[in-house]
C-alpha cells in the first residue's frame, strides 16, 4: 500500500494515542470523520496498522526488575528453542540477532531473586542453549514505542 502525507499524518496521531477519536484525528487533519475511518481501515486491511495496545507500567504490577537477555542457542534446535521461550511468562520482547548471540530477549521480573529464577531455574535448564549474558537494566533514560513515521 501505498502511503501520503495524510495517511502519514493520521498515523502519526494515533501511533501518539491510540484511542484519539476519529473526530479529534479529522479536526487536526482538516479532514472528515467518514475519510478518516475509510483510511484507517484501508490501512488495517493492508496490514500497516496491525493492532492497538494500552501500554502498562511494569512496576505498577510488581514487575521491580528488567534485563535484556542475550543467548546462543544450539545448531538445528533453533524452532523448539524459540517455541519453548514463547511459553516463559516474564519473557516479553524475543528478537533474532546477529552478532554474539543469536537470540535476544527481553525479560522483566518482580525481584533479582526472581530474575535468578527466571534465569537458572527455566531459561538454562531448556534444551537448544548454549550460553546466555543477562544485562539488569538499572534505568530506562529514553523509550519510544512505535516506528518513525
């Protein structure tokens, strides 16, 4: 699909806000409601909008500690490796990379004791792993989510 400055623009605004009605997105645009909702939905039928999410704050659920996990995981155990990870409730972002490790991953947990769990209780005694690094994330300085527009 083929995007303009519009479609751009409306994007933009609801990447900022999802819940940004569509007529507060066609008053800033100058734009109608009814244009607004047909782009909106030619842009989620062309799978450019793939969904909407309220974004949750993990220390107001008791999650106190995140990391980045780095692993290399095993020749040829790649598709259960990553199978298997899907299944770790405070693994939340699993990413394949190049480089040292061929998996990095996200992973929050509510204490250091319970990241140590995490780690060597579930993640290490999984078959296809070779090796792991964790990096505590002792602050977050600048988080962006979405993608540039």
């Amino acid at each position: 699909m083929e995007l303009d400055d519009t479609d751009r623009e409306i994007l933009r605004i609801l990447q900022e806000d999802a819940r940004t009605p569509f007529s507060e997105v066609a008053r800033r645009i100058d734009m109608s409601s009814a244009t607004v909702h047909d782009r909106v939905s030619r842009m989620e039928e062309a799978g450019v909008l793939t969904g909407y999410r309220a974004e949750v704050d993990p220390k107001a659920l008791g999650y106190g500690v995140s990391a980045f996990v780095g692993l290399r995981v095993r020749q040829g155990h790649e598709e259960e490796a990553l199978e298997t990870l899907r299944a770790v409730e405070g693994v939340r972002e699993v990413h394949l990379t190049t480089g040292e490790y061929d998996v990095m991953m996200r992973v929050y947990a509510e204490s250091t004791d319970d990241l140590r769990d995490l780690m060597f209780g579930q993640i290490a005694t999984m078959d296809g792993f070779d090796r792991s690094q964790t990096m505590v994330i002792l602050g977050t300085d600048y988080e962006e989510s979405g993608v540039p527009i």
